[in-house]
C-alpha cells in the first residue's frame, strides 16, 4: 500500500486523498444542515453519521469530536461569507467600501440561511476562536478609509460606529430568520444611508 504524502503546510500529517477530502466536505455540509435544521443540540456525531450514510467510527476517523467537525463547518460558513464581502469591498473602493460591505454581509447571510445559522450556533457555543475585534476592525478600517477618501473629520470613532453597524446587520439577519418576508435588501440601503450621513463632510 502506497504511503500517503505529507501536507504541503509542511506540518507532518499526511496528505489527504482525494476520497477523504470529499467526505470531509460530505460531513462539513451535513453538519451544517443539521445545525441550521436542529441547532447545535441536534448534531451529534450519531445524526452526522446517519445523514451521511456512513457509521459514527467513520466520521471519527475525519474529525476525533463533535466540536472538532462544528468547528470544521462554522470555519467553511466564515469563510465563504469572508470571500464574498472583501471580493464586494475590492470591487468598491475606498469611498464605498462600508457600503459594499454592508450589502454583501446581508446579501450573503439572506442567501445562505444555514450558514447563518451555523455561524450563529457556533458562536453560541464557543466552538472555534472568537475575537471581538475580528469583527468589527475591518469595518472599522474602511470606514476610517471612506471617511479621509469623502473628506470627513477624523473625530469620529470608527470602533463604536463599526460596533453598532456590525449589530445592526446581526439584527437584520436576525429578522430575515424569523421572517423569510423581511426585505433585507431596504434594511441593508437603510443603513447604509445611515452610514453616508456620518461619513459626510
């Protein structure tokens, strides 16, 4: 049998084949139906086993705990949603960075429901590292950016209004969930009109 590679991070684990790779994805997206149809209660290594189709020994071959394949699936939601936002906030530029951010955060989160709630679910639980300032310092960068690029005073304070720009999406998003009907789009235009008032010179 042959030996599989190392890694290319050079961190000494073997190299995944092609198949574990695939049913490692198999399990990250069970995961998430689970958590987004049952919360966080609902997905135990048992129900992933089955929704997959595979035994429990089997999916602890891929991730050695529960919080390690939560973990693995709330980092696939993250990272989905991150690519999309700062693909938005390149496209922009400077001046309209907040906005594109705005739009694409609540965009992205009203598109993908069940990562919604998995980020949510996962944060709940303090599966993974979460560091406040991870949220809000990006948005807090481009405002400070868009408000030199508008000529605004600097006086304002780019943490505090990224703080409550971060809640106000979290409340939008929030809203959508318990009503599919909610245009979150106006919401989204809202605030980022909102926004363009303190921005102004």
């Amino acid at each position: 049998m042959a030996r599989r590679r190392e890694s290319a991070a050079g961190d000494g684990r073997p190299e995944l084949t092609l198949t574990e790779r695939a049913r490692r994805a198999q399990l990250i997206e069970v995961t998430i139906e689970l958590v987004a149809a049952k919360g966080y209660a609902g997905a135990s290594l048992a129900a992933i086993a089955e929704r997959a189709g595979i035994t429990k020994a089997a999916v602890l071959y891929h991730f050695p705990t529960k919080a390690a394949v939560v973990r693995a699936a709330h980092e696939h939601a993250l990272s989905a949603l991150v690519g999309e936002v700062a693909t938005a906030v390149e496209a922009a530029g400077p001046e309209d960075g907040p906005a594109a951010y705005i739009r694409s955060m609540v965009g992205h989160l009203r598109k993908h429901p069940r990562h919604t709630r998995m980020i949510i679910e996962a944060m709940t639980h303090d599966e993974g590292d979460h560091d406040p300032a991870a949220r809000w310092r990006p948005l807090a960068e481009l405002i400070t950016v868009a408000g030199h690029a508008r000529g605004a005073s600097a006086d304002g304070d780019a943490r505090t209004t990224a703080i409550i720009i971060g809640g106000a999406i979290d409340a939008i998003v929030s809203e959508q969930l318990h009503d599919p009907d909610y245009d979150t789009a106006a919401a989204a235009d809202l605030l980022v009109e909102l926004l363009g008032r303190k921005l102004s010179p």
